[in-house]
C-alpha cells in the first residue's frame, strides 16, 4: 500500500504544476472580477434613475405624469429652460442620458383623445452596451407615461370603475402539471428553478470527464515523453498499481479543477444561493431529488468518470508524447460533448432511434440524463443506464490492465514508428 | 548460483525477429557485455531480462527466478538501466531518488539510508537540490546510475551506461560500476562502444541481427581472433 501511496504522491505532484494553475488562478479572478462588475452594474441599474423633463404644458395632467415618473423609480429633473437644445446641454452636463419633452397642446390633445407626442431623447455617448441598455429605460419611461394617462382618461370615462379592470379585463393563472402533481407556478419559474439541476450537473459533468481525460492522458504520455516508463515498470510494484494510481490521481485533480472552475462559474453568475422563494413550488411538484436519487446520481457520476478514464488510458497508450495523446483525445471530448449539448437542449426521447441508439451507447450520456429521469421519477432507466456504465467501466477497465501488464504499453507507439531492437 | 541464465531466447515484432534463440549465463559478481551494433538486438534482450518485455519463445533465469511466473521476485533483486531513461521533470533530484527509493525501503530508517547512498555515487551535492529539469546530461546520466545502483541490486542491467556522455563523466560511470562489481552485484551492460566493454566485462557476448555470434572473455576472444582489440574481434566475425 505504501509504495501504491508513493505512487500517487508523485503522480498527483506530476500533474499540480504551475502551468495547471496559472490558467485556473487567472479564471477565478477574471470571473470574480466580472462577477463583482456586472453586480454592481445590476445594483445600479435597480437605483432610481435621473431623466431631464421639460414640460412645455405646465398643465395639471402635465405635473400628473411627472408625478407619475417620481412614483416610478425615476427622479424627473426640471431642465429650467423651455428650448430642447438647451435642455439636451442641460441634461449632458449632469450626466444624464434620457430628456423627456411634454408637448404644449399636452392635456389637450389627451383630453380630445388626438394622440399627442411626447419627445424622449437618448443622448448617446457610445454603442457599448450600457448604452444599448438605454433603449430600455426608455420604454419603461414612456409605459410609465402612457399608464398615467390611460389612467386618467379611464377615470374621467367610467367614473366608479376601478381603471386597472378595463385595462386587464382577464387574469391569468398559471398551472403547471407535473403526473399526478399540480402547482401554481408558470413555468418559467419551474424551469428556472430546475436551472441548477439542469444546467450545472451537465457542466460539472462535462468539466469532470473533460479534464479527467486530459488528466490521465498526460500522465501516461508523459511517462513516455520524458523516459521514465521503461525505468517505472521494472520497479517492484504491481503494473495493476501504476495504472490505478494514475487513474486516482487524474481524478483527484480533475475533482478540484471542476471545483474551482464552479467556485468561479457561482461567483460570476452570482447564483450560489440556488432559487429558494420557488423550492415549495418545486416540493409541491415532486421536482426535488431525495438522497436516493443523489446517491443514484453519484454512482452515475462515479462511473461515468471511470469510464472515461479507462478508455482514456487505452488511448494514451498509443500516443508517443503529450501533445499526440492530447489528440488522440478528440473522439472523448465529442462524445462528451453529445450528450452535453442534448441534455441542454432538446428531449432525447424525440430524436429518431438510430440517433437514440447512439446516444444511449455513450456512457456519459446516462450520467448527463439521470438528473431529469430522477426528478420526474424515471428511476427504472436511471438503474439500467448505471448497470450499463458499469459493463462498460469493467471492460475498458479490463481492457487498460491487459495492456498496461503487455508489452504494448511500450510497443504501442512503435507500430507507427520504426522498431528499435 | 547462477545469476542469469538465457536458453533459446526469442523476441518476435510481428514479422521481425529482433532477438533469435540466444543462449548465455552469468555468472554471480560478473561483469558481463552485449555488444554490437545499433539494432543487433541487445537492448530487446535487456528488456525481456529486465521483465519489461515477454519473450516470444525460450526461458529466462534471473538468480533461479523464473521470467514470466516470478516476475515480482526478479523486479525486487535487480535494476535496470535504460539507454534513454530521464527522471521526472518537475522532481528535484534528492526528490526523484527518495520517490525510486520508497519502493525497495523497509521503513523510513532504510529509505533514508539508501538515498543516503544515492547521494554519494551523484556526488552532486547542493545540485540535487535542485530541479531535474535544470540537469545536463551527464548530471542526470549519474543521478539515474545512482537510482539503479543505491539499493545494491543483485542484477544491475546497464543498457549504454555511458551513452551520450562526454569522456570524464564516462570515466567516472565506468568507475562506479566497477566498484558496484567488486561489492558483488552482477553487471549485465550493452554497449556497442566495443573499447569500453573490453576495460569493463569479465566475460562478453558479441551479437548482430539477433543472434550471439561468438562469447567468451576478452583475452580469450583476442587471442582466438588474433586481435588487438574486441573491435576488431567482432569484425573478423561479422566478416
């Protein structure tokens, strides 16, 4: 045990280098940094915003839409001035970026039902897309405006009734059915809810597969490359022993790799928290995972990552150094990648059955699918996808030993090279 | 006791057959050399006797060690000396030799005790400090001799021990395996520097395409061959 421990001391230390973290250090800060920026961006963007007004009416209802514009999260500040250019000067020199004109015929034209226009003025400093973000203040100026008055005709026509009600004739009530569970909720929040199940296991996984691969694959290649296989193999440790310590070691540091570039992912979508107000919601529908699911989901997980290692190492063994076992990778990542994009965007069940087949022949494919089965109590294919992944592992697994214990772990190149005797 | 015993060894590649039903033994302390040219087969035998590689056909003894059923047992006593071998890059030296160590040491007192010994055969003091990566050749060259010569293996097996090297950091490899002779470890060394294999081995063995075309010792050989030197033995029975 203890020179298997040796082994995976150094095999771990192999692959922790400097140029492993340099890259992962840069992200979390990069991520963190845009995190922090699009936050406070956020934080601004929910302040009350400045819009220069000039009110050419000076009416009552005129004051009533200004009113209005107080009342929502806008702060109307008065030009001081009657000419538009002046204003526009005005509301550039105090930074702000949207001028309301109110016309002079204002109230009259509302009361006469004419369709007066009110002039709104994006004062553009840029094409960045804080500026593009504009155009959305502005509609919001403008219902603000068109609600007030609406408001007001309505109340001066159907006096005694309330004016949202002819405005908003019908509610709706949202639904959402799930088997034999219903709950009110639309489902967009449903789907948003289930964003963390969704979204971020197939990343996680994908993540783990993905550098798992790389991991082992370097491992390997780099043994060959800097020449220290043929010293390692005839040292007094069981060749089952230098596969399995790879194979622990490229799944240790691929874990943390993951886990740093989640702990980055969290910090800039700012979504670490999960979606608590809609989790009774979720309860009600049943779209929770019990600790059995997590548990299922972990063995898929387990050996989901087994598999990719074993087949990985199979490739590694007939790649000459790092770069070559880096392509011979290709075939892993896109049958990753598959079922990555599958997951995320359409329903398995609606492709045709060849594709389905293929599908389901890739074992990471289970793993990347068992989240939803679990949540909509599809345990039976969750259990058979597991038993499958564990054929597979078993086999590929199988299949690495006897390599690793042939001679092919150091002829295997050779086939593509010149023999050296 | 003999320490190795070779019957009918072959190694096939597919249609190649790079090794062809050599047969030789070794004796215990001996010093003994494959020579020949690039290609002739002698460091797939170093291999197949180092239990990298399985035999096509013919048996191995290493020590009465039976290659193929008793391969853990073989892997315990001897070490293994690759013409090309480097160490891991991102290890300094005293790190690559502790790492080699903690598969042969009892305890942490043995382990310590054989890097100890490492240490001395490098005689690169302060520089095993320092990262492999940053070796020159002949530095890693005796940092990897010293890997296979601390444990004081029964069967060192030196696949070009000098190779590549520049005439003082020969000299001194030379040296150190010499005195690892004389200790009482058997040598069985490859080189197709023919000089050098004549200064070092007891006993040697000349093969070309895989098969041993005459053995014996050095004096014997050049006094058969009416020869001055064991180059020109072995052009006289290449001819």
């Amino acid at each position: 045990m203890n020179k298997f421990f040796n082994l995976l001391k150094k095999d771990t230390k192999e692959l922790i280098t400097v140029q492993l973290l340099i890259p992962i250090i840069i992200v979390i800060a990069m991520y963190s940094t845009i995190g922090n920026i699009m936050g406070s961006e956020m934080e601004r963007a929910t302040r009350p915003q400045q819009i220069a007004v000039v009110d050419f009416n000076g009416s009552a209802l005129s004051n009533q839409v200004i009113d209005m514009l107080e009342k929502s999260n806008f702060i109307a500040v008065e030009t001081g001035t009657f000419n538009v250019e002046d204003s526009i000067n005005f509301a550039r020199k105090k930074g702000i970026n949207i001028l309301v004109a109110i016309p002079e015929n204002f109230e009259e034209d509302v009361v006469n039902l004419k369709q007066p226009e009110v002039e709104i003025y994006s004062i553009m400093k840029g094409l960045s897309v804080r500026e593009t973000g504009t155009s959305t203040q502005v509609e919001a100026v403008f219902n603000v405006i068109s609600n007030a008055i609406s408001t007001n005709l309505i109340t001066q026509k159907f006096t005694g009734i309330p004016p949202d009600v002819i405005k908003q004739p019908i509610k709706a009530r949202d639904i959402v059915v799930v088997k034999d569970r219903m709950a009110q909720a639309s489902p967009a929040l449903v789907a948003q809810s289930a964003m963390n199940f969704s979204i971020f296991i197939p990343i996680i996984l994908m993540l783990v597969t993905i550098t798992s691969s790389q991991m082992i694959a370097s491992l390997i290649a780099l043994e060959k490359q800097n020449k220290t296989l043929e010293t390692l193999l005839t040292v007094p440790v069981n060749r089952n022993f230098i596969l399995l310590s790879k194979m622990v070691s490229a799944a240790i540091v691929a874990i943390i790799v993951t886990a740093a570039y989640l702990f980055a992912m969290t910090r800039f979508l700012g979504i670490s928290q999960g979606p608590q107000a809609s989790s009774d919601v979720m309860r009600a529908l049943g779209l929770t995972l019990t600790t059995g699911d997590f548990l299922l989901l972990g063995i898929s997980i387990f050996f989901a990552i087994l598999s990719v290692l074993a087949v990985s190492t199979i490739l590694a063994v007939y790649s000459e150094d790092e770069k070559s076992a880096q392509l011979m990778l290709t075939p892993i990542m896109v049958f990753v990648m598959i079922p990555y994009f599958l997951t995320i965007f359409t329903d398995v069940n609606t492709l045709s059955m060849p594709l389905r087949v293929l599908v389901y022949a890739i074992p990471f494919s289970h793993t990347f699918l068992a989240t939803n089965n679990l949540m909509f109590g599809n345990v039976q294919f969750v259990i058979y996808g597991i038993i499958y992944q564990i054929i597979f592992s078993f086999v590929c697994i199988l299949i690495a030993t006897r390599i690793f214990s042939s001679d092919r772990l150091l002829t295997g190149r050779l086939r593509l090279a010149r023999r050296r005797v | 006791m003999k320490a190795v015993e070779v019957r009918k060894l072959t190694k096939n590649y597919g249609d190649l057959r790079a090794v062809d039903e050599i047969d030789f033994e070794i004796e215990e302390g001996e010093i003994f050399g494959l020579i020949g040219p690039n290609g002739a087969g002698k460091t797939t035998t170093l291999r197949i006797v180092s239990t990298i590689l399985t035999p096509s056909s013919g048996e191995v003894f290493v020590y009465g060690f039976e290659l193929g059923s008793e391969n853990d047992k073989i892997r315990e006593i001897i070490s293994y000396l690759p013409e090309e071998a480097g160490a891991y890059k991102n290890l300094t030296g005293f790190g690559y030799l502790d790492f080699m160590a903690g598969f042969y040491a009892k305890d942490v007192h043995d382990k310590g005790k054989i890097v100890e010994k490492a240490i001395e055969i490098t005689q690169l003091g302060d520089r095993l400090k320092d990262k492999v990566s940053t070796y020159s050749k002949g530095m890693t060259r005796k940092l990897l001799l010293a890997r296979s010569l601390m444990i004081h293996p029964r069967l060192a097996v030196l696949d070009e021990p000098t190779g590549g090297l520049d005439v003082v950091n020969s000299f001194e490899v030379r040296n150190i395996i010499k005195e690892f002779s004389k200790q009482g470890t058997t040598v069985l060394l490859s080189s197709h520097n023919m000089l050098e294999v004549e200064f070092l081995s007891d006993k040697v063995a000349l093969i070309d395409r895989g098969r041993i075309l005459e053995e014996g010792t050095p004096v014997d050989l050049k006094a058969k061959y009416k020869a001055r030197n064991l180059e020109e033995v072995f052009v006289e029975v290449v001819s």
